[in-house]
C-alpha cells in the first residue's frame, strides 16, 4: 500500500503541469497536432525533471521497491519521456510549422535549443543502453551520464521557457521554476548530501548489495513492467483530455466570438 501511494503521488506531479494549463488557459489557438505536441512536451520535460528525485536514493522513496526496481522504473520512464520529446517536433510539422525546423540553420535560438536538447538525450540513452558494447566503463558511464542528464533539464528548461506560449502564464512560469529546482536539488542530494550520510553513518562491515534473479525479484519485475504500463497509459490518457477540452474549449470560443487566450498570455510563441 505504501509503494502505491508513492505512484499516485508521482502521476500526480506528472499531471499538475498539464492540469495548470486546463485551469489557467483553458483556451487555444493551437490545432489539433501542434496542441499534442506541446502537451508531449510538457509531459516529457516534467518527467525528465523528476528523474533525478527517482534516482537520489531518497529513503522515503526507495524503501517500498528497492534500489534496483526503483532504477528499473527511472529507466522505463526515462525512455517514455525520450519518446514523448522525438514525437514533438513531428507533431508541430503535422500542425502549423515546417520541416525547416529540423534542418534550417537560420532558426531562432529556441529552435537551436530544442535541437541540442533532442541531440543530448539521444545520446544519453545510447551511452546507457549500449553501454557494454560500447566499451565504456560503469565510472566513466556514470560520469557521462550526470552530465548529459543535468545538461537536458537545463538545455530543455531554457527552450521550453522561451518557446511555449502556455509558460508565458505567471503560474506555468512557477511550476516550471519549481521542477527546475527540485530535479537541481535532488541532484545535489544525491551527489553531495547522501555521500557524506553514508560515509558517517554506513557499518564499516557493510557491503554492497548485489541484484540476484531470484523468484521473488522476477514477479517484481513483472509487476513493475504492468505499474509502468499502467501509469503511461494513464498520462497519454490525461493527455488526450486535455487536448480535447483545450479544442472544445477554443471552438466554443469561436463560436462565441471570443477570442482564444488568456488575459494571463503574452502569445509571442505557439509552439
């Protein structure tokens, strides 16, 4: 029971982003694939943002699954959230924007931005999926790896904030300040705090556990495979509300005369 109130917990930090934007901008004048898009990305970037808390061997989060599951699961996000990210810029082109957004040197710095942010994650997840095979090393993959992964929550912050009309909300701009807080501090947790506990307060005669495929590990790792299932079916299906309230949403508005937007938007970007 206490491990599924720790994912409730999380599906709901995932929501939160993307159930501010129904609340505070409830309209929009995006279409049908451009309005995905955006929505893909919101949920990938907040998901990337959380990875580092997944990670930072946070006994409060650690103790209902276990060091390992709880990697297995930073993993399986992670490459959902890699997913989410690449799918984006295809959906913008199938919206409103061109393929030049892949391939044009003469681009705004958002775009820039957004390029060398795909560019980082993909290489993160190929450094860690074939790690072996690529003959790097556990210190040295570990290495390459907070520093990619620190530099996409940063890379990707800063083009989200500069590209997204929803962040152009006074809210958005706090949630999205406030994931950037938390993933830099959980990293700092975990490379500078957690460190100094376990060397003041580990048994000398400790030893690393070591993760067997036993009986027991293999139905949690069934388990963790159908919870994993369960949440991404969960969040594409929160996502898929929400961009059909915020296109109802806009219709009526249509219909009304209205006009799409907040009075809390400033509208420079649709992206």
């Amino acid at each position: 029971m206490k491990a599924f109130w720790r994912i409730f917990i999380y599906a709901l930090l995932l929501s939160i982003p993307l159930l501010a934007v129904v609340v505070f901008k409830p309209q929009t004048n995006a279409g049908f694939a451009d309005e995905m898009g955006k929505t893909f990305s919101l949920l990938g970037f907040t998901i990337l943002a959380l990875q580092p808390v997944l990670s930072a061997r946070i006994r409060w989060i650690e103790k209902p699954f276990g060091l390992d599951i709880l990697l297995l699961f930073h993993r399986n996000m992670a490459l959902f959230a890699t997913a989410l990210l690449l799918t984006h810029p295809f959906l913008l082109v199938l919206g409103d924007h061109d393929l030049t957004i892949f391939y044009a040197a003469d681009v705004s710095a958002f775009i820039w931005l957004g390029r060398a942010a795909l560019l980082v994650l993909l290489t993160l997840i190929v450094i860690s999926s074939f790690r072996l095979r690529l003959g790097i090393g556990f210190e040295k993959w570990r290495s390459l790896h907070n520093i990619l992964a620190i530099s996409v929550i940063l890379i990707g912050f800063m083009h989200s904030w500069l590209v997204n009309d929803d962040l152009q909300l006074l809210s958005m701009k706090i949630i999205w300040s406030a994931l950037l807080l938390t993933a830099m501090s959980a990293y700092l947790y975990h490379k500078i705090i957690h460190p100094f506990t376990i060397r003041n307060f580990r048994p000398s005669n400790s030893r690393r556990k070591i993760f067997v495929m036993t009986k027991n590990n293999t139905k949690r790792i069934i388990i963790l495979r159908w919870v994993t299932v369960l949440l991404i079916s969960f969040m594409l299906a929160v996502v898929m509300v929400i961009v059909g309230i915020r296109g109802s949403e806009s219709t009526n508005a249509e219909h009304t005369g209205s006009e799409p937007g907040s009075t809390e938007e400033t509208g420079q970007h649709n992206h």
